[in-house]
C-alpha cells in the first residue's frame, strides 16, 4: 500500500488538484492506494464514486497539520505501508515514520531565501525523503541552488488526460461572440502580477495598428482583476479583450479550440514563480501554440521555435515581436499541428510510467 497525502484533492478546484487527482487516479490502478487530504464540504458524494480510501482530516488548520501527522503515524503502525507521495513538504514536516517518502516540488512553494528559517525547514525535510519530484528541469534547478540535494532530485511533469470531443453548442457560441475577431489569443490563468497579463496588454495596443480585429479573451479571476479591467480602458483596448470568469468547461475548451495563440509569457514576481505550467499543455491538445516565458519552467511544456516561442516576460518588444512573429505569417498554423503531435508524452498514462519506476 502507498500512501498519498495532500492537502489540495477534489472536489476542490484548482491546479494542484488535478494533479493529485490524476497522479492517485493512475497510481490506484497499480498500487492499493489509500488517501489523507484535508477537508472540504461537500466531499462524500465525490469521495464515494473513487475506488481506494480517502479520509478527510479537518479542524483548524494551525491544528489540522498536527493531527493529520498523528493520523498517518497511526494507520502506518497498524498496516503494511510501502511509502508515502506527498504534494508538499509541509505535508511531510510532522510525520514521524521512517517510511519511504516521495515529495513534490512546483516552484513557488520553495522558492525561499537560502538560509532563510522556511529555506532550512524545507531543507530539513527534503533530506530525508527517497526522492525529490520537481515538476520541471527548471525547479529542479530552483531546488538546487536553494539547497536540496540534487542527487534526490528527479523531473516527472504533470500530467493531463486526452480531450473529450468539443461540445457543439459551446463551439457555435465561441463563434458568434468572436465572429471576424482575428487574430486570437488567449490565456487561462488566474489574474496575478507572476501572469503578466499587463505586458501583453501593452502589447495589444501596438499590434491592434496592425491587426485592427485582434481578440485577446483572458479567462480567469484574482487579485489582479480590477487593475487589469483598468489598464484595458486606460489603453483604449475595450474592444480588442474579452473577460470570462465562472464558465463551464465547456465553453472554456471552446475558446481555447477556437484561438490561435496561447500567451502566458510569465515573470517571477516576488517568491512566486510559474512552476511548469499545464494550462500550456492543455492548449497544445487543440493545436493552439503558445508564447511563455523564460523565468519558469515553461520551456518544459513548450518547444522553443518548434510548438511556440520562450521570450522574456519583463521585456515589452520580445512580447510584441514574439506575437508578431508568429502571427504574420499565420506561423501559429504550422507550431499548432507541431504542439499536438508532441503532447502524448504528457498523458498521464504516459506520466504514471515514470512514477512507478521510482515506486518499484
């Protein structure tokens, strides 16, 4: 039995539940799995439907840390437990078990002073696991300058599951909003200064010279919303964005499908850092290229100059010239077929390979 500990499972949404829902998902069907996550409303009906345990832990959360601890220590003392994958090193903090224990590294969460308390904390923790899974070569060079010990580390990226066939009525809405809007770009993501969805806004105000139907849809919410809603009116750009918040997934996929750039040209901005970036990926599946940037581990999920572009999301003209490039000569077109035949190596099926050679 292996046990998978995280505070981040469905049904909660979000990135990071995805990834611990696909990762136990796939490892279930190999391995007796049995699941601690924290708590969240509404969790039996999900929780019913899955075929290994989960045990939802709840309190406060000052609290919550110290008893989920107890708990796994317990149940490792009365079963047969091989290891332990957790989506965090503060899962691992407070556990007392010698059993072999796998933690995975995205980025932002260790991206902390070397030397600092939290860096020696996480230290601390990273050295006594089995392995170290950073989720790109670029947190696994992250984590090496911070300390961990590179011979722990290996690189596994996220996963994603196939497509589903695009739902028609979502489709014929996607085209009746955007109409002769071309060309389209498009970014998911939360709206947060690490996203930089300000630079390529800036940008749009140049490129809408040259492509008077530009579209830019930016699908998501957060912090930075408002001053974003603001920049769109300062530049005079109402008419070239497009906000979508709380949608189905429906339509969702169906703006991604019906786009021809993905943009997520990233910085780091404090300690917050783009990890990998799946939402790359996902795109990818619909033959829609991306443009990400070189502070992160986009160039993970994107080919330079083969399935998008790596540019530099602090500099205004690589933005520009970046999307100019590829959209003048519709060189979208030819990165798009190149980013979907590549993005099989991404399917979990794929992904769980790699986890069970280190299981094993």
């Amino acid at each position: 039995m292996h046990l998978i500990i995280t505070r981040s499972f469905p049904p909660e949404l979000g990135g990071m539940q995805s990834l611990m829902w696909g990762l136990t998902r796939e490892l279930s069907k190999n391995f007796m799995i049995k699941v601690f996550a924290d708590f969240i409303e509404n969790h039996k009906t999900f929780d019913e439907q899955v075929s290994f345990s989960i045990e939802r832990v709840g309190g406060p959360k000052l609290l919550r840390k110290y008893r989920k601890a107890y708990l796994i220590d317990e149940f490792i003392k009365e079963n047969k437990v091989e290891g332990i994958i957790a989506d965090h090193w503060k899962s691992l903090e407070h556990l007392k078990t010698n059993k072999k224990q796998y933690c995975l590294i995205h980025g932002k969460e260790i991206n902390h002073t070397k030397g600092s308390r939290i860096n020696k904390r996480i230290i601390k923790v990273l050295d006594k696991v089995e392995k170290v899974v950073a989720n790109s070569e670029y947190t696994k060079k992250l984590a090496i300058e911070l300390g961990v010990n590179q011979n722990k580390i290996i690189v596994i990226n996220p996963g994603i599951d196939p497509i589903k066939d695009l739902d028609k009525k979502s489709l014929d809405k996607v085209e009746s909003l955007l109409k002769v809007k071309t060309p389209r770009l498009i970014t998911v993501s939360r709206f947060d200064k690490r996203k930089n969805h300000e630079k390529v806004i800036m940008a749009l105000r140049n490129l809408k010279q040259i492509y008077p139907d530009i579209v830019y849809i930016c699908i998501g919410d957060g912090a930075e919303e408002e001053n974003i809603k603001n920049l769109v009116k300062e530049l005079d750009l109402e008419a070239q964005v497009m906000f979508f918040k709380d949608i189905s997934d429906d339509l969702k996929n169906a703006l991604v499908a019906k786009s021809d750039l993905f943009i997520m040209p990233s910085i780091i901005h404090k300690s917050s850092v783009e990890g990998f970036g799946i939402a790359f990926v996902e795109a990818a599946q619909y033959s829609v290229p991306s443009i990400g940037g070189k502070d992160g581990g986009a160039s993970d999920a994107i080919i330079h100059e083969k399935t998008g572009l790596i540019c530099d999301g602090n500099n205004l003209d690589e933005i520009y010239s970046s999307i100019n490039s590829m959209v003048e000569n519709k060189k979208y077109l030819e990165y798009g077929k190149n980013a979907k035949d590549s993005v099989s190596k991404f399917y979990w099926s794929n992904i769980v390979e790699k986890y069970k050679d280190n299981l094993n």
